[in-house]
C-alpha cells in the first residue's frame, strides 16, 4: 500500500539516538551508528521522531509500504520487556541502582576541602599540586595536602538509573547535567553540585525516552528549582529538550536556568 513513512538521511544524520528514543514503537534503531528505520509495519506515521532530530534528517515520504501493526508492535515490545526483566533476574539487579543519601559535613574551617596523607605542612588551607606522588615544594617532611571534597548528594546520578520516588527528591533543587560537562569544567562540584540532587545523561548515547522519567520525577516530588548543564555539541541539546517537554508536561511552573559548557572548559551562556 502507498501510505506516509519516514525517511532518514544517513548523511545528515549524526548518531545522537534521540529519534530512535522518541518511538516508542520501536521503529528506529542505531545501526553502525546511524539512525535507521528497522521495519516499514513499526513506523505508525505520526512523526514523533522528527522534532528530536538536531539535524533534520528525517522527513516523510509517501511510498510503497507495509501496513502499520499495531500487534506487531505490541509483541515487540513485550519480547524486550520479557528480555530485561530475564537478564535483571539473572544478574540479581544491578547494585547501582539502590537509592542512597550521601551526607556531607562540612564544617566553615574546611571549606569544602578534603585531606590527602601527603603533602607539605602549612598547606591545608588550599590545594596544592602533586607531581609522583610528591610535594611540590622542597620540604621532604610529611604532612597534609588538602583537596576539594565531593559535593554529590545522592547516589545514583544517571538519569535511567534512579528511582523516580526517591526520598531524596522531595524539596530538592534539581541538576541535569550532561556527563561531559563534569569533565570539561574543572569546578563543576563547587559551582554545579553543591546542595544540590544531581541527575546526569548523554542523550547520543542512552537508548531512554528521558522526558518520561523527568516529568514523572517533576511531577511527584516537590522540586524547587531545576539547572540544567549541556555541553555546547549540538547533540546536546538532546538534555534540553527532554527537561523542557518534562516541564511542559508535569504541569508544574518550577524555575530553572541552562549553562552551557564549551569543550575547553569555561561556561559559554547563562540563560
């Protein structure tokens, strides 16, 4: 039959996966890192893939087709549901999931900051840096270097991972960071974590619809205000996107701010 399908170009395509996130009916896949359409009966024709590509390479075309299969779609679905719940089984679940608050005692006379059993006397006000394993001064004696201390919160950090009715949530002022963003800017714990619940992603790299579970999170619990921090690749957008349909759709007017890190390490817009 001639009916609306979608067409993917592989060349404009860049292999963020947020297409093949966006169907839920599972018509979409990653091959060769590339987003392809893996059956004709899986593609319903509605398009919910085409707003989520950065780079506009999915477009419909009217063609020669399979009938859409709702049942099709259905079974599919229920074999990969049937497959995850089988390997969760088989492994016992995985120990990263189980939800915990991490307490951080700080004390004004610290600030923040951590000893190391290394180091030269007189510099634990500051940290210093370590060469070999040494000091970076001439004294040889032993003594005490301080480092910045861990600011996280909460375990666990990735998005796909946490529980969406963790304690910890309820009065939390919320980060959604993209992963490469703690690597790119040296004092993401200071700036970024601090006294906040801190959820991370890559959009290119997870196969998970990551507005569902925000707006679910956004939705229970009682979130003070929402950061979000992506780095300035366009695929990264992807993390924007699913925090403002997240917003849309909790029906919640929470107030939130976008930084954006460049890949040289400093923030490139406040908005």
């Amino acid at each position: 039959m001639i009916r609306k399908i979608i067409t993917i170009d592989e060349h404009k395509c860049n292999g963020c996966g947020l297409c093949a996130d966006a169907c839920h009916e599972g018509a979409i896949g990653m091959v060769n890192g590339v987003a392809t359409l893996l059956r004709d009966d899986y593609c319903d024709g509605l398009g919910d893939c085409l707003p989520t590509c950065p780079t506009e390479a999915i477009t419909f075309v009217e063609r020669e087709a399979d009938a859409y299969d709702e049942a099709a779609v259905l079974e599919n679905m229920k074999k990969k549901e049937h497959s995850k719940m089988k390997e969760e089984k088989k492994t016992g679940g995985c120990p990263g999931t189980h939800a915990k608050t991490i307490n951080r005692q700080v004390t004004k006379e610290d600030d923040g900051l951590e000893p190391l059993a290394c180091g030269c006397p007189g510099s634990s006000s500051k940290p210093i840096i370590r060469e070999n394993d040494g000091c970076d001064c001439n004294d040889e004696k032993p003594g005490i270097v301080a480092v910045p201390m861990s600011q996280l919160n909460q375990w666990p950090v990735q998005i796909k991972l946490a529980s969406v009715n963790a304690s910890y949530f309820n009065g939390a002022h919320l980060l959604i960071a993209a992963d490469c963003t703690a690597f790119a800017y040296g004092d993401f714990h200071n700036r970024f974590i601090k006294n906040k619940i801190t959820l991370v992603g890559c959009p290119k790299l997870d196969s998970v619809d990551y507005a569902e579970k925000l707006t679910e999170i956004l939705r229970i619990n009682d979130i003070k205000s929402v950061t979000v921090v992506r780095m300035e690749v366009p695929c990264c957008g992807g993390i924007v996107t699913a925090v403002t349909e997240a917003m849309k759709n909790s029906g919640k007017m929470i107030p939130w701010q976008v930084y954006t890190i460049t890949t040289d390490g400093k923030v490139l817009e406040n908005a």
